[in-house]
C-alpha cells in the first residue's frame, strides 16, 4: 500500500509573534513545538503555557495531558489526514495544519474534514509556507487563523481575505450551493 | 447557452480584480517568480518560448457570437491577429503582453468568458461531445451536466493546489466524441433498467508521459450524486496522490499505485460520508441548469423534401458534394444538419484562425446556426443547427473565408500542438511536420477512399496532440540535439479506447512524409472493402507494418 509523499525534511512551521486571528492581526499566544526526533518531550517536561504539539507527540501523551487541556493543541503535518485527530477535535481548542511547501493544498481537505466531519469548533490555524493569495480558499476551507511566516505585511493579507464575497461551492462557510440557491430562489 | 446572473458577474469581476492586484505585485517586486506561478497559470497565463502565451476557457467548448466577436477584437488589439484552438476547446493566444493580461480579463468578463483554471494543479475546463443536443446516437444532453461541473470546480477552496492538473470529460451518447477514457475523470451518461439517468464513472486516464486508459470504478451512479461523488474522487486526491516528482503526480499513478479497486474502495468510503449533503443535485437543481440549454426555435421541416434538394445539389457539384459528405453530420431533428468547419487548410497550422476568421465564424453563427459555435477537440468549429436546405449557402461563404476544405475525419484532418515553434516543453516542431503531410497527401479522392483516419501529433512526451491515441501517432523526440519523429500505430479515442504502440525506430522530419505513405500503402493492400485504417490494422497486427516501413532498399 503506498504511503502519502513524506514532507521534506527539515520543513517545520515557524511560529510568528503576530499572526491574523479572525479578520483582525493579533499576538500569538501559542508556542508551536516543531517535530524534533532527537528531543523527547513528556509530559512532565513540557513547559507551562498553551503549546501546539506535533500529532505523533500529542498521540502519545494524549492521556497524561488531561489536566492541561485547554491549553493543548496539535498540529498537523502535510502528510497526516484529519481523520488521525477524528472525532478528539471536539475536545481541542486549536488545531494547526502545515503547509511545507505554498503548493502542497492537503491542508485545504484537512481544514474541511475537521470541521465539517469531526466538529472542530476551535482556532483552525494555518502554519508555514502558505502565500497571502491563498487565504480566501483558506477562510472557505474553515481557517481562522493565519500564522503568515512570509515578507509581507499583515495589513495588507487582511484585504486578501476579502478578495470574494461570493462563492458557487457549498464549504465551511457557505452550507449550500450555488446550484441549490438559485434553484430555490 | 448559459447565461451569467449578477453572482457569476460579481466572482468573475472580483477574480480579475484578484489577478491585477497580483500582477501589480509580482511587477513591483513584492511576488517572487515561484509565488506568481501558480497564480497566473491558474488565471490561463503561461509564459512560452517566445512571449507569454493566454489560455481562455471555452466551457465545454460553447461559444455565442458576441463571444467570437470580442475575440477576434482581443487578438487584433493584444495580440498579433490571430488564435488558436485547442485541443481542450479552449482558444490560445500566442503574443500577449503580460501587464496587457488584466485588461484582456476585465474585456473577457464583460462577455461571460475567463481564463480561469485553464492550467495550474486544479480543475480544469470541463469538455464534452462537440455535437452534444443534435446527435442522433445521443442518450441525454451533457451540457446542463457539464455547467454544473463548471460552477462546483470554478475557484474550488479545497482542490486549487492539487498534486497535479485535473480533466474531466462529459459523454452523453453511444459514440465517444469526447474521450472520456483519456480524462482524469471520464463520465459515462447511461440509462438503468427503470429508465434512471446516471453515470458511469472512469478514472485515471491520461496521455503525457505515462498513458493510461481510464478504468471505471462505478457502473451507475443515480444523478443526484454527480457532484458529490466528484467531490470524494479528487478528495481521496488530494489527500493521497503523490506530490515529490510531478511526472508521478496525475491520479492515474495513484490509481494504477492502489490498483483501481482499492482506488474505488476508498472514493465509496469517502463518499459515504459525504453523499445526502450539500452537494447533491435534487431535481430542481438539475432542471434549473437544464432551462439554460432549451432547443433552439428549430423550424418544422420535411425531412425527406430537404434531403432530395440536397442530393440533387451533391449530384451537380462534386465539390459540394465531396463537403457535404465529410463536413457534416447527422442531425437529431428533421431538416437539419450541423456542419464542421475545418481549421485545417494546408499550409496553416492546425487550429489557427485570424481575427477576420473569427469575425467571419460569428458572422457564420448568426446567419445559420442560431448564434452559437462550438469548439472541437480536434481543434475544429462546428455550426450544430444549420438548415439542410441552406447548406449550399453555407458552404460557400465557408469557402471564401477558407473553412471548407472537406476533410474532416481524415488524414489531413491532424490533431497537432503548436510545437517547437511556439512551446518551451517541445523537443521538435509538429507543425512543419503536418504541413510536409498534407502537402503529400493533397488528393482528395486518395484520401476519402482512406476513409476516417486520426492522425495526432505531439511535439514531445506530453502529449498535447494527443498522439497516444492517434490511429497514427507521431511524437518528436530530440537525439543529440537533432529532431526526430517517432511513429504509433493503433491509437484510439472512442468508447474503444487503445494506447498506440511505437512501430520502431524513429525518423527524421524529411522521412515522415514518405514514412507515412508506406504505412498507409500496407492499409490500402490489405484493407478488406470499406475497411477501415484502425480495423485493419487491429486485424493484421504491427509487422507488416514494421516490414515495410523498415524494409532495406534493394
């Protein structure tokens, strides 16, 4: 059975001071752990504060973290499917999902599952190498946040996010689509 | 047709608004060449080996004559006064300027017509039958099928950045004129015992580098699941295909990876999920979408009067008659016919029309046929609902503006990319190629007594001519540097789709001609009457083929 292409080593999510939080820029209150295979964490050594994990870290210390659930998030490689998380995004207050490299659009599918499949209520965020001109796709696929590691300036992502005020396909923000609404019209 | 509403007005207008912004920032530093990539090819932008080269969707091919007319404006006023028609039914054109391509969009929009997602990694222009409404073999009218395709792939959030380009092709009759087997997606419209309208799904297919025949993966999907069932195929992807080597990255790897029925397993497992939401397609839906394709005020006209006059009109004129037989074709409703208009005059490079030609097919449209044209994927123009009785007319004003030549179907008729003339990926020129063909083969008795032969030329392993499936297939190869020209034989597009297979070793541009000529004289002394190339050729087999062509002078 073939597995879903690697990501490339090496690329890990930056975690930027500021990022865009519901249409507005916003300081990052989260600390991002990038996937490190020569540092174990546990939970014991993991630092107070709300911290994203790495799925594979967060799988495996899922159970010992109970008591820090608020502040416990995952992010999501490009290469990890939603379904990993399942039916456990219901109980995480932010989900994060990577974009190795702007072309690689699994994070697009995976925004969509955890929210339309798996009741993801919480800060869907985009993290790594995604481009300002994909962020209306990224808002219609359920992202709320958008930790932008790139040269432009916040502001002006802001006005990207407008760039459609009007969509043909049912998705996270439209429950119909345009076939049906017009149809019903 | 279809017609725009104040919403497809809004999000077409708001995505050349999107495009300028880009542009304006790549031209001022603040995208970089990587990051504008997938932007203007999305928006139809490619930038060629000698300018930049635009590709305007054609959805499924259906053009008004409004539509024709600014096109033939645009190439006069941005470009060098000409296009090209694609084997995709799209229209190219060859020499824009890049800071001009925001304002050929905002022109574009004001007739209900874009560039978008005719390349880049998404879902492309749906295509389908060319005849689709008139044809006497058709089940039911994939047009409405097709425009709803368009509106749930156009600016899809979730499938933009897939591994690699998607296709889709419609068929809604027993003959495939669309060659759905050779698509990422190929669907099949097909009736169930209780009458039901549904479709058999295929998937996988593709030309290129690895060509693949399409397999289906479900034999009768109830219409009300079209787009849901869609939606789960390039959803399982997305997710799955392969995104490390580009040349790996069309679905059929992932298919042929899986194998088709752990493909199949996963897609029903997806859409499981997913089917009874918001993309189904009630009846209202699919009835809204039908209203934009109602049939055209035909006349109430006696079949057999209209035919007579037509024969008598052949009988007195054999180049007519020599037209009608090969340019026309059958027409679902009595007293008509539609009508081919062939881009392919020799000497000019297939699917290549001046702007006085475009003006002239609008022109063309109006007169006869209702106002609208369709785009071939053979690169040609049909006019679907022409009068029998003004067929004559018609065929000589097609005449003067050099779109008669009655060859549609045959040798001459070649499907051929624009080459190392015009394209940065070519290994060789196709269109001297074509040209040094039609040239040699100029008799038109000889050629209609060859009957209904496909030949299809691709400058390189692409395949953007489609060589794969040609009767006769030609691709450019580079050796060292120099051009050569590899030859397949037994390729075919229809509803018995085959690869061709490489005959031997390959020839260079000045051998192709009489290279050619062997191959068809080896037809010709074993064809069984009326039989025809591919039939033969399926019967005899490649040696004697083989023999000729690679025989020793003696």
């Amino acid at each position: 059975m073939p597995k879903p292409a690697k990501t490339p080593v090496g690329a890990q999510p930056e975690n930027p001071a500021r990022l865009i939080l519901d249409g507005a820029v916003a300081e990052n209150e989260w600390n991002l752990l990038p996937l490190d295979a020569d540092t174990e964490i546990t939970a014991a050594s993991l630092a107070p504060g709300k911290v994203i994990l790495p799925l594979t870290v967060w799988l495996a210390l899922r159970g010992d973290l109970q008591a820090r659930k608020g502040e416990i998030g995952v992010w999501l490689d490009s290469d990890e499917t939603a379904d990993l998380i399942g039916d456990h995004a219901s109980e995480l207050p932010l989900i994060a999902a990577h974009f190795p490299l702007f072309t690689d659009g699994r994070a697009f599918t995976a925004g969509r599952l955890l929210r339309q499949r798996y009741g993801f209520t919480g800060e869907l965020r985009a993290v790594g190498n995604f481009m300002r001109d994909q962020l209306t796709y990224l808002k219609r696929c359920g992202f709320n946040a958008f930790a932008y590691q790139g040269n432009q300036p916040l502001e002006g992502l802001l006005e990207s996010l407008q760039d459609f005020t009007d969509s043909y396909q049912s998705a996270v923000d439209q429950p119909l689509p345009i076939y049906r609404r017009r149809a019903l019209a | 047709m279809y017609q725009y509403d104040e919403q497809d007005h809004k999000l077409v207008r708001e995505r050349v608004a999107q495009f300028r912004g880009q542009t304006e920032r790549y031209l001022a530093g603040e995208l970089s060449e990587e990051q504008f990539l997938p932007l203007r090819l999305q928006n139809g932008l490619y930038i060629q080996r000698l300018a930049p080269m635009l590709r305007i969707a054609v959805p499924y091919g259906l053009l008004n004559s409004t539509q024709v007319r600014r096109l033939a404006h645009i190439t006069r006023k941005y470009d060098k006064g000409y296009a090209h028609f694609t084997t995709r039914q799209n229209v190219q054109l060859n020499w824009p300027n890049l800071e001009d391509v925001p304002d050929i969009l905002a022109e574009l929009a004001e007739v209900e017509m874009h560039a978008v997602q005719t390349s880049g990694n998404c879902i492309r222009n749906t295509t389908t039958d060319q005849f689709a409404g008139v044809a006497r073999d058709e089940l039911v009218d994939p047009r409405p099928y097709c425009e709803l395709i368009r509106q749930w792939s156009t600016f899809h959030p979730e499938f933009a950045f897939l591994p690699r380009k998607f296709k889709i092709a419609v068929c809604g009759a027993e003959e495939d004129r669309a060659a759905i087997r050779a698509h990422d997606i190929g669907v099949q419209i097909v009736k169930n015992a209780q009458g039901e309208t549904g479709f058999q799904v295929f998937v996988g297919g593709g030309l290129g580098r690895t060509p693949i025949i399409g397999v289906a993966i479900r034999d009768f999907l109830p219409e009300v699941h079209l787009l849901s069932y869609l939606e789960a195929i390039v959803r399982v992807y997305n997710q799955l295909g392969r995104r490390d080597n580009k040349f790996k990255a069309r679905i059929k790897i992932l298919v042929k990876a899986l194998g088709a029925e752990e493909f199949a397993r996963r897609v029903e497992a997806e859409w499981e999920q997913i089917k009874d939401g918001a993309d189904e397609l009630p009846p209202e839906a699919i009835e809204w979408s039908k209203r934009f394709f109602p049939q055209p005020a035909y006349k109430s006209i006696s079949g057999d009067h209209a035919e007579a006059v037509l024969r008598d009109q052949a009988g007195a004129d054999k180049a007519f008659s020599r037209w009608l037989e090969r340019n026309t074709f059958p027409h679902r409703v009595p007293g008509y016919q539609a009508v081919t208009l062939s881009t392919k005059p020799t000497g000019v490079p297939p699917g290549d029309v001046t702007d006085r030609q475009l003006e002239a097919i609008a022109d063309l449209a109006d007169e006869f046929s209702f106002g609208e044209v369709r785009v071939t994927h053979e690169q040609n123009v049909v006019l679907a609902d022409v009068e029998q009785e003004r067929l004559f007319e018609l065929w000589q004003v097609a005449r003067k503006h050099g779109f008669a030549t009655p060859n549609i179907g045959t040798l001459t008729d070649m499907i051929c990319c624009p080459g190392g003339d015009y394209c940065s990926l070519a290994n060789a020129k196709s269109i001297p190629v074509a040209e040094a063909i039609q040239r040699k083969f100029d008799d038109l008795d000889y050629l209609y007594d060859l009957g209904d032969l496909h030949l299809n030329i691709s400058g390189c392993m692409n395949a953007c001519g489609h060589h794969h499936i040609g009767h006769i297939g030609v691709l450019g190869v580079d050796k060292k540097g120099e051009e050569f020209y590899q030859v397949q034989l037994g390729g075919s597009a229809n509803e018995k789709a085959a690869l061709g297979t490489v005959l031997g070793p390959s020839f260079s541009r000045d051998e192709m001609p009489d290279t050619i000529g062997k191959i068809l004289d080896v037809f010709v002394e074993n064809r069984q009457p009326e039989e025809l190339f591919i039939d033969t050729y399926n019967r005899i087999g490649l040696q004697p083929f083989k023999e000729r062509v690679y025989a020793k002078a003696s």
